[in-house]
C-alpha cells in the first residue's frame, strides 16, 4: 500500500512488519486515579472522530514490548498498529510483536528528539493515511526517551487524520525500580509523564516491595493509575480512551536521550550456538545494562535477554524473516562500554566456513 510522506524510506508497507533503515549523516492530559476505567485502554472512542494514540514508555528493560504484546493478545480483534523506536542501529522489538498487530513499523536509531522525532512524525503520518483499517495506534518508545516528544508530535503535528493521545502508559520494572530511578533523568521523566502506570516483573520480587513501589508511584505522580501486572489484559478496553487535548505550554519540553548511553548492533546470517552466547552475555560487566537478541536456533527463534544482571532465555513467536535478516541479531546498550571489543567476541562466535559446510 503506497502513501505520500516527505521521505521515501517511507513509500510502502509491504509486509506486516516494515523496517525502517536509521539514518545516516506538557504533553498529557491527568486525571484522578479512581477515574479510570480498566476495561477501557482498546475501547472504540465514544463520539470521537480521532484515532487514538497510546504511548507506551519505561526504562530499558522494563517490559515494554512483553505488555504490548499481552495488550495487542487481549484486544479482541482491535486493529492496532504499532510503532517501535528502538535504541541502536538494529531493530528486534518489532520482530516480537509481527501477527499480533495490524502492523509494525520498526524505526531503530533513537530517541524521541530530532532526526529521531522527524522519523516518528513520518510513521505516524503514514498511518495516519490508513485510518480507515486502524482502531488505535501503539507508540513503544526506546527506554532513554521522554514520552513527552511523541506527545508534543501529537500536540502540534498536521495529519492527515486527527490523531489525538489517549494514554500515556509507564512499565516499571520492579526488580530495578530504585536503580533506574537513581541513575537516570529518563526514567524519573517517564514516572511523573504517565497516565498510567504498569508494574512488570513483580512476581520477581516479594509483594511488600511491590507495595512499596506503589506508594512511591502516588507520590511522583498521584494523578496515574496503576494497573495490575498482569499481561496487559486489564489495559485492553484503554487504548481508545482519549484522555483529552494535550497542552504543551503547560508542560516542560521533552529531554533528549538519556546521556552516555551506547548501543553496539551485531547481525549475522549464520546460526551461532546459544551456550557460548550466553555464557558471554552472563559475564559482561556492569558497564553492560541492557542485551537483546533474536537468536535462530533450526527452524524456531529464541529470544535472550539481559536487563542489570538478570540474563532470561525465551522462546519467540515466530518471526517473519525479511530478505537479507540475519540468523542472529545482537543489540548491547550500556554506558561506556567498548564497541569494537564486543564486535570482536560476537564475531569470534561465527562458526568457520567448514563448521557450516
């Protein structure tokens, strides 16, 4: 399906899953927490005529695309299509996300500030265009990102369709709530931004602390609700809610990219064993906060995933894999941390030309 959009990395959605190359070269309306309505985040908008836009925000690792997946999963044939920004060069996120969506469109590269932002604007305008076969659209920041920039799109952009935010949901991660919330400007921009808020991997830490996390929530940002964790399945009815005009003047402006954060992207088309990469992404250093892979093992994929010193091992659905996609994707976020030395032990995994003869 071909649309007009001021950029031609822009001129097709040919699969369910398009994407986009990186390039080269006050913003939510709040509301009182007992005034939201669980079973209304996928809700057709009640005499509206704007397409609702979620924005789903939390710091690396949190969760984001699990709930996505779980909110797409209990939609109830709501027609939704998704975009991902993903910190670094190479996308996986959206990978993960491919047949539960209408459709996914993948930008890697960023944040949500300038090239980045102008990406963003693009996609949205793009499916703006389709608003015809869309219900809701899903925005998955990248974990450094202010949500504040997609909502300062929404506030100030031209359309071709009314777009209009309708929530603002915030992933906590459970396990880090207190690291994160100490080292970085995003995540604390991310709390006191949400319209709600969803507390991922509680069941890895004791209930009191859950608790506890709450509490803290209330006080960062008292006007969010907190939905359970619970796969995204209370959050489904929210999506079409459209919680009101956002008014940017009487908001700040959204921050750049959290500082000092590097990504190193690794792809090859070979299948590499999945024990020596794990054991390498087990004995990485602190330095490393952040690794994804999308790892093809026969005919299914697996996903691998590192967030502080956690390391997990997951099947992923299968994925549609595009012309010239590697066997093995590798995405490693961190501060400080050095890129070729990683390249270099990620390419001593390739197997020789014998071993794959």
């Amino acid at each position: 399906m071909y649309c007009v959009v001021d950029d031609d990395r822009y001129d097709a959605i040919s699969s369910p899953l398009t994407r986009m190359p990186p390039r080269t070269g006050g913003c939510h309306q709040t509301r009182e927490a007992d005034s939201v309505k669980a079973d209304q985040v996928l809700a057709p908008v009640t005499g509206a005529t704007a397409l609702p836009v979620a924005i789903v925000t939390g710091f690396l690792g949190s969760g984001k695309t699990t709930f996505v997946r779980g909110l797409l999963d209990a939609g109830g044939g709501t027609r939704v299509a998704v975009i991902v920004n993903e910190l670094g060069e190479l996308g996986i996120d959206g990978a993960l996300l491919e047949g539960a969506a209408q459709s996914v469109i993948e930008l890697p590269g960023g944040c949500m500030c300038c090239e980045s932002r102008g990406d963003v604007g693009r996609a949205l305008a793009l499916l703006a265009q389709r608003a015809s076969e869309l219900d809701a659209i899903v925005v998955e920041t990248s974990g450094v990102s202010d949500p504040l920039g997609v909502a300062d799109l929404l506030a100030h952009g031209v359309f071709p369709t009314d777009l209009r935010l309708s929530q603002v949901v915030t992933v906590v991660d459970a396990e880090n709530f207190d690291r994160n919330l100490a080292d970085a400007e995003a995540a604390y921009s991310q709390i006191v931004s949400a319209d709600l808020f969803v507390v991922g991997k509680s069941d890895l830490v004791a209930p009191e602390v859950v608790t506890a996390i709450g509490g803290r929530l209330a006080r960062l940002n008292p006007r969010a609700a907190v939905l359970p964790s619970d796969g995204g399945r209370s959050a489904a009815g929210l999506l079409g809610e459209v919680a009101g005009v956002p008014t940017i003047s009487t908001r700040r402006r959204a921050v750049h990219t959290e500082p000092g954060y590097d990504s190193v992207a690794w792809e090859v088309d070979r299948e590499i064993g999945l024990e020596p990469l794990l054991a390498w992404v087990e004995a990485l250093p602190p330095s490393v906060y952040r690794v994804k892979a999308l790892i093809r093992q026969g005919e299914a994929d697996v996903a691998l995933h590192r967030v502080g010193a956690r390391v997990t091992v997951l099947a992923s659905p299968a994925a549609r894999r595009e012309p010239g996609d590697g066997h093995t994707r590798v995405v490693v976020i961190g501060k400080g941390i050095a890129a070729e030395s990683i390249r270099a032990d990620l390419a001593a995994m390739e197997p020789s030309d014998q071993e794959t003869a």
